[in-house]
C-alpha cells in the first residue's frame, strides 16, 4: 500500500481540527459553562450524604449534553438570522463550514444521550426535568423570540433549570432548596439578558428580534425591567439560608452581592447608555459565580 504523503497528512490534521472546533462551538461553550457550574452547585447543595464524584460528575455530564443539544438545535433554527447579526454570522452554520444536516444531527444525538445517561445515572425526575427544558427551550422560547419580548421571560425558565436538575439529581426530589436555587438564576437572567440586548440592539433590529430595546428605543422599560428583576433577587438570594441550604454566615455575602447588581442595574436604568450595560454585564457575569462559591464553601463549612 502507497504511504500517504506527509504534506497530505499535514493538511488534513488542520481542517480536523477545524471541523471539531465548530462542532464544539456549536454546543455555545461559554454558555455550557454555566450549565456545569450551576448544575454541579445544585447537586453539591441538594446531596443529603457523602458526594460519589462519580455520580455527581454523571449528572452535570448529562445535563450538560442536554443544554448543548439544546443550543446546537437552537442555532439550526436560527441559522438565517444569525447570518443578518454581526456578532453571530460567523458561526458554523451561518457561515456554511457545518451543514444543517449534520448540526441537526449532532443536536439530536446530544440530546437523546444527555437525558438517557440522567435517566440511567440518576433518575426519572431529573431526566424529566432536563427533558422540559429542551421542550421549553426549542418548541417554546425559541419560536417566541422572533415575535415578541415576553420570549425572554420564557427563556429565562429552562436556562434556570440546571440547578434544579443537579439538585434532584442528588436529593431525589425537586424541594423547596432546589426551587430557591432556581429563582435565583431565574431573576438573575433578566439583568444579564436587558445589559446583552441593549449593547446589541442594532443587531437584533437588524435581525428582526423585536427585544425591548428595539421596540422602545429610548430604553426606559429595559432599565426598568433590569432593576424590577434585580431588585427581586436581592431577597431571593437569601433563601437559603431561610430553608437550610447555607448558615447565617451566607446571608450578609449574598445581601452585598445583591446590593451591588441591583446598584449597577440602576445605574444602568438611569443613564441607558453602553457603558453602563457593560458594567452591569460584567457585574452580572461576576455576581454569579462568586453567589454560587459562597453558597458551596458555606454549606461545606457547616
């Protein structure tokens, strides 16, 4: 058999590479990121004995492909809309280098083996659970963006049940401390989501997404809603402590915390100008995990 030329092999190994590349980023990995996070804390909270790795590193694993299916499914619908935004036209699909066919199928299969390893590896209610939130998210709010703003409420339901899935994982039930971890990544979207729409309302004008700060240039009801939402968390976020989840050590670091998104979404509602959605996008990106460390070292500590 004739070797194949090592300048052949050379060529190839780099549009491998590439071609994995965009089928990672199809999976939105930054966005993932906050699934593991968010997923892992929830099932650390949620064990009612001694942490298995092992099954704790099944669960996030399995919850994880969900939201990655999820997200690869997402961009196979919004594939034409993605071509018309500058921050999202050269994706994979847009941009022609993975064809529909194959991202169609690269969603499906993470999604079938996602919520086949949560039903295997831990049980009916988090499977079912990561199951309602592929529907809620592909059948629900991804239709719904293109018509109307409320979609970013409905958005904002399965991107708040990670936590929960990983806390029913662990505990067997969906209680009262896995629905306080929900509400509290629930509110927190909402801040996130106006700082994102109002830095890139152009491109989703251009898109035709009709986010609050397309359908109401001058913004009032975007800050408005950052600050309703933000300023509701600052209570959530004392949840639990009240349900048993953390001590009383947790609460003045959750209610500090709260304060200074809830300070930046005010500034922001006041002055509606970039800057000042990029602070509290930052803030919001920071609040986050920091809320979620102090929740794992406190309940840890006890």
């Amino acid at each position: 058999m004739k070797p194949v030329p090592v300048a052949s092999r050379s060529l190839s190994a780099p549009r491998i590479a590439g071609l994995l590349g965009d089928y990672l980023a199809l999976t939105k990995p930054r966005l993932n990121f906050l699934v593991v996070l968010t997923s892992a804390a929830g099932y650390y909270l949620g064990a009612t004995s001694r942490i298995d790795p092992w099954l704790m590193t099944e669960a996030v694993a399995g919850t994880a492909l969900v939201a990655g299916g999820a997200a690869v499914l997402n961009q196979v619908y919004e594939r034409d809309t993605d071509k018309l935004m500058r921050r999202t036209r050269t994706r994979p699909l847009p941009d022609g280098r993975v064809t529909v066919r194959e991202a169609r199928l690269w969603g499906f299969a993470l999604s079938v083996a996602g919520l086949a390893w949560l039903m295997l590896a831990t049980n009916p209610i988090a499977a079912a659970l990561a199951f309602a939130t592929l529907v809620l998210y592909l059948i629900i709010y991804t239709p719904m963006k293109r018509r109307t703003s409320i979609a970013t409420l409905i958005g904002a339901v399965p991107g708040a049940l990670p936590p929960l899935i990983g806390w029913t994982a662990a505990h067997g039930l969906a209680s009262a401390g896995g629905w306080s971890l929900f509400a509290i990544l629930f509110l927190w979207q909402i801040p996130h989501f106006m700082a994102i729409a109002w830095m890139y309302r152009e491109d989703y004008g251009q898109a035709g997404f009709p986010m609050l700060p397309v359908i109401e240039p001058d913004g009032r009801r975007t800050g408005r809603q950052a600050v309703l939402y933000a300023a509701a968390l600052l209570p959530v976020s004392l949840v639990p402590a009240l349900v048993g989840i953390n001590s009383v050590v947790y609460f003045p670091v959750a209610f500090v915390l709260s304060s200074g998104l809830l300070w930046l979404a005010i500034r922001f509602a006041s002055e509606r100008s970039d800057a000042t959605a990029r602070r509290l996008f930052f803030g919001s990106i920071t609040y986050l995990p920091l809320l979620m460390a102090v929740m794992v070292i406190d309940h840890a500590s006890r």
